[in-house]
C-alpha cells in the first residue's frame, strides 16, 4: 500500500515539473519552426523567455518572411522588438517590397518603424500612389475677385526620405501656398477659371515635394468657384474710413466755428460793458464842467435837447422798420 501511494505522488511530481518546463520551454513553437525550415535552437527560445521577450512574436514572423523567400536574422528581430518595433508589421512591409521589386532593406525598414511611420502603409503607398485632398483655398486675383480652388495631390511614398521626411500637412500647406501665388500673381480671376491648369504647372514646377516623405506625381484641381468681390469690398470700406474721417474733420471745425462765436459774443458783451461803464462817467464830467464853469447851463439845457431829439428819431426809424416789416408779410399773403 504505501507503494502505490509512493508511486503516485511520485507521478505527480513529474507531471508538474513537466508541466513546468513545458509552459517556459516553449516545445510547440520549437517544433513548428524545425518543420518550417527555420533553424531556431530551444535554448535561444529558452533565453528569450529570460529575456522577457514573447518567443511567438519573434518566431512566427519569421516562420513568414522564410516561406517568403527572405533570410533575416533572428537577432536582429529580437533587438527590432526590445526597441519597441512591430516585427510582424516589419516583415509584412519586407515582403510587400520584395513583391514589388523595391529594395527595401531590413536596416532601412527597421529604421522607418522606429521612427514612429507605419512601414507597411509606407510600402503600399510607393506601390499603390495616394491621394490627397486639400480643402478650399481662397485667394485673390489682381481683379479683387476671390477664387475658391480645391485640389487632388496625387503622392507615392518616398523610402529613401521617410526617415525626417515631412508628412502630409506639408505637402497641403506648401500646395495651398502655391495656388495662392498663382491666383494672387493672375490679372484677372477669369484666367484661372478658363485655364485651371496653370495652376497645376506652377504648383508641380516649385518641387513641393523637397524634405518630404513623399513624391508628387500629380495635382490635378478638382473644383473652382468664385467667391467675393475682396476688391470692391475694399474700396468700399475705404470710402466708408474717407467719409468718417471727413465727417470728423467737419465735425472739428463745426466746433471750432461755435467756440470763435462765443468768443465774439463774448467780446461783444466786454465793450458792451465798457461802453456802459464810458457813459457812466459822462455825468460826473458834466458835473465837474458845471462845478468848474467851463459850460453853462444853457449849453446843458441844448445838450439835453440834442439827446432828446436824438432819441425821438430812433424811435420813429425804429417803427418805419416794423411797419415796411409787416407790409412785406401782407404781401407775401
């Protein structure tokens, strides 16, 4: 009886040191890389698990690019991995460009996916060109018209630069920049609209695609409109500017006028009161004359006449003026 039970707990621990070995030695994987012709030893796998690297993800894309015809090192997948680099994108990418006769190399590819690019599309779009769409560009002719252009790039990625090579907001902005030079550089906006091509040319002819990741094959405009008249809108503003800058001006001496008029009214009521002040001191010369004899009192009394029949006479002109006054408005009625 305790034979039995000896031999069973006996079982029992190889089954779990079995297990154990098996679950970190990964056999299965060891066994389909042996079959699928890729030479991989268990004891690089066994590493790869010190390593903390998952042996699938390494193993498997290479099992791939060997059906595929490609000879990569298994080192070079795994120091591609604990860079942070998607192995099996990279290798999709390096039979993508076999197929397509491009000459990628693992160096290369492994670079452009380091660099943050997905190597695969990369590959795709120098074999499949791409299309980019810009938004409406509005720009002005020397007419004053605005024209609203929008336009097709048509791109192939470029390998050689995609490695610092500027992305697609670039290609838009410098496309955008030079339909506004050629727009703006027109005499008149009904050039644009009957030859849009021109815009093409001298787009395609200021090589856009320097420092890019791209290669422009084509920009081909997709839709025209017009827009606003920019230069009537302009004139009419500045003559809205020119009439309140008059308005202020007249405005200004308006003011000035007001103020020299109070000014005389002022200057008015000064020698008014001087003129008052003159007569006041008539009295007391006529006075200190009597006091003194240089005039009689007859010579006072005809003075005094004078005055009187002085202004007696204003007082008649003064109601021949009203009377001739209201005899106009009777004949006016």
């Amino acid at each position: 009886m305790p034979e039995i039970v000896f031999l069973i707990v006996a079982i029992a621990v190889v089954f779990i040191v079995l297990s154990i070995i098996l679950s970190f030695i990964p056999v299965g994987l060891w066994i389909t890389a042996f079959f699928s012709g890729v030479k991989v030893g268990i004891f690089t796998l066994v590493g790869m698990r010190f390593r903390r690297v998952q042996p699938s993800r390494i193993v498997n894309p290479l099992i791939k690019a060997t059906k595929a015809g490609l000879n990569l090192d298994i080192d070079n997948l795994e120091a591609h991995y604990l860079a942070g680099g998607d192995v099996n994108s990279l290798v999709d990418a390096l039979i993508a460009a076999q197929r397509a006769e491009l000459g990628l190399e693992f160096e290369r590819a492994a670079a452009i996916d380091l660099a943050g690019r997905n190597v695969l599309e990369a590959v795709q779009v120098s074999v499949n060109p791409k299309v980019i769409e810009t938004p409406k560009i509005a720009a002005v002719a020397k007419d004053g018209i605005e024209v609203m252009v929008k336009a097709r790039v048509t791109v192939r990625a470029n390998i050689e630069r995609l490695v610092g090579g500027a992305g697609e907001e670039t290609i838009i902005a410098r496309v955008g920049e030079g339909i506004v030079t050629t727009v703006g550089s027109a005499a008149s906006h009904k050039d644009v609209l009957e030859n849009p091509d021109l815009i093409s040319r001298t787009v395609l002819g200021k090589g856009l695609d320097a420092g890019t990741a791209f290669e422009i094959l084509s920009i081909d405009i997709a839709d025209i409109d017009v827009g606003r008249n920019i230069g009537a809108q302009l004139q009419t503003d500045q003559a809205e500017a020119d009439k309140r800058i008059a308005q202020a001006k007249a405005e200004e001496r308006r003011a000035m006028a007001v103020a020299k008029e109070q000014e005389m009214r002022a200057a008015v009521e000064e020698m008014k009161a001087k003129v008052v002040e003159s007569e006041a001191e008539v009295p007391k010369a006529m006075a200190s004359a009597l006091r003194e004899g240089k005039i009689g009192v007859m010579d006072y009394y005809n003075l005094q006449n004078v005055v009187a029949d002085t202004g007696m006479r204003e007082s008649i002109a003064k109601i021949s003026k009203n009377e001739d006054k209201g005899a106009g408005k009777d004949l006016m009625k």
